[in-house]
C-alpha cells in the first residue's frame, strides 16, 4: 500500500461518516426532540477522522514533501485544498456550537445546526473529490519510494495518536455498522 492509498482510504472512512451526519440531518428535520448525544458522537468522529488523522497526514506529512519538490502552497491547488482545511475546521466548530445551544434548548439551533451540517458535508466532499480526481495523481507522481516510505510510518504514527480511545473507536464502528445495515439515500 501506498502512502496515496493510505489518505484515499481515509476518504472512504470520511465518506461513512458523512452519510451518518446527513441520516442525523434527515432525523433533525422530523425529529421532536434532537438527539444531542448523536449529533455530539458525530462531531467527536469528524473531528477525530478529519481534523486529527487526515488533515495531519496531508498538512504535516504530505504537503511538507510536495513542497520540497516545488508544489508548496503557492501552487494553486495546494493553497486551495489547505484553504478547505481551514474552512472544514470553522464549519465543524459552528456547528459544534450550534448543537450546544441546540442542546440548551435554543429554539434556532436547530437550523443552524441543518445549515453548517450541509455546508460542511458539501465542503468536504467537494475537497474529497479533488483530491481523489486531480491532486493524489500529481502528488503520487512527485513521490519517490523512500517518501513514499517515510509517509507511511508517519501516517501509521498519526494513526496511533489520533485514534481515539478504545471506547470511542468501538462506539464508532457500532455508530458505522448500524448504519451499513439501513437503506439511506444519497
């Protein structure tokens, strides 16, 4: 497996908990009552996959690299996807206090809350989509085998530390195979 591999099935991951935020979505529209602790479990994952394992590995392994090899943040597509980062992280800490005040009983938070959810879904899918159709091929191209090799154990690395608890990751993989189990849409 390649250190590329490595971050496309990171997406794949990212992907899953996408969808569980938008069935959370569809449950918040209809829902009496909002259930906080799902919508509070679904930022503990995004944070964890997103911000601490993935944004890691392309902003202190992979874009350190590039840079090396000329593709530093004055390369457009670099700039644009450390941009989204930055943009990924305000979202999820919007909407992170919108479910506080949601859970306080704010009668707006609930849009708000539906809101930065869809912007921050369609941001990171948007990004995901560069990165798999444009930016990973450039990337992979600009790596030689012994990059390719420091990636992967810091990858593995950053996947140790960021991992979450025992209790998180087994929430969150019931949280994953609960939801593989139902017929979503898309």
């Amino acid at each position: 497996m390649k250190a590329i591999d490595v971050l496309a099935r990171d997406h794949e991951r990212i992907k899953a908990a996408l969808d569980l935020v938008g069935d959370a979505m569809r449950q918040l529209e209809t829902a009496p009552r909002p259930d906080v602790e799902q919508w509070n479990d679904l930022l503990a994952l995004c944070e964890q996959w997103v911000d601490k394992a993935h944004v890691l590995k392309e902003e202190q392994g992979l874009f350190p690299i590039l840079r090396s090899r000329g593709l530093g943040p004055e390369v457009t597509v670099v700039a644009a996807l450390m941009s989204q980062h930055q943009t990924g992280q305000a979202f999820l800490r919007e909407l992170r206090r919108a479910v506080a005040r949601l859970a306080a009983g704010d009668p707006t938070a609930r849009q708000d809350v539906l809101v930065w959810a869809r912007d921050y879904i369609e941001l990171l899918r948007e990004h995901m989509r560069i990165e798999d159709h444009y930016f990973y091929e450039l990337a992979d191209g600009s790596l030689s085998e012994r990059d390719d090799a420091a990636l992967l154990e810091k990858f593995a690395r950053i996947d140790r530390t960021t991992g979450g608890s025992d209790e998180d990751r087994r929430r969150w993989a019931a949280m994953l195979t609960a939801a593989s189990g139902e017929a979503r849409p898309h």
